[in-house]
C-alpha cells in the first residue's frame, strides 16, 4: 500500500458518521464518569453541631430541700430562734 492511498483511508475511516457518534459517546461517558468519580471522592464538609447543655436533673442524693427548711436550718447554724 502506498502512503497516498493509506492517507485517504484513514481519511475515509475518521470522518464516517460512526467513528465520529462513537467519538461523541464515549467522550460524554468519560465525562459522566469523572463528574461522579470527583463528587465521591471530594471530602465532605463538616456540619459544626451545637451542643445543648442538658438541664441537671435532680439525682437521689441530693434531696431537694423545701423553704420552710432551708430557713430554719440557716437559723439553727446562727443559733438565732424565731421571733
């Protein structure tokens, strides 16, 4: 075969509808694929959480102490009595 007639067969076979849609597909699928690729393998950002402070909830060992106490326990630490 002669260079001449290898270069309008390659010509031929480049520019047929087929090699060209072929071209076309497999170009788009290997952008489809990378895009894809790219958005899985890219770190997600972190949400910041914020931390609500729970409440302390009275346990058993501390029992809960009422006014009327409170009072009277303050006035037997002074040594005071009521009036």
């Amino acid at each position: 075969m002669h260079p001449i007639s290898l270069w309008d067969l390659l010509k031929q076979i480049l520019s047929s509808w087929q090699v060209i849609a072929i071209t076309i597909a497999i170009a788009i699928y290997i952008s489809i694929v990378s895009y894809v690729a790219r958005s899985y393998h890219r770190p997600r950002m972190k949400k910041v959480k914020s931390f609500k402070k729970k409440k302390a909830e009275p346990t058993a060992a501390t029992p809960e102490v009422s006014e009327e106490d409170s009072a009277m326990d303050s006035n037997d630490e002074l040594g005071l009595e009521e009036a």
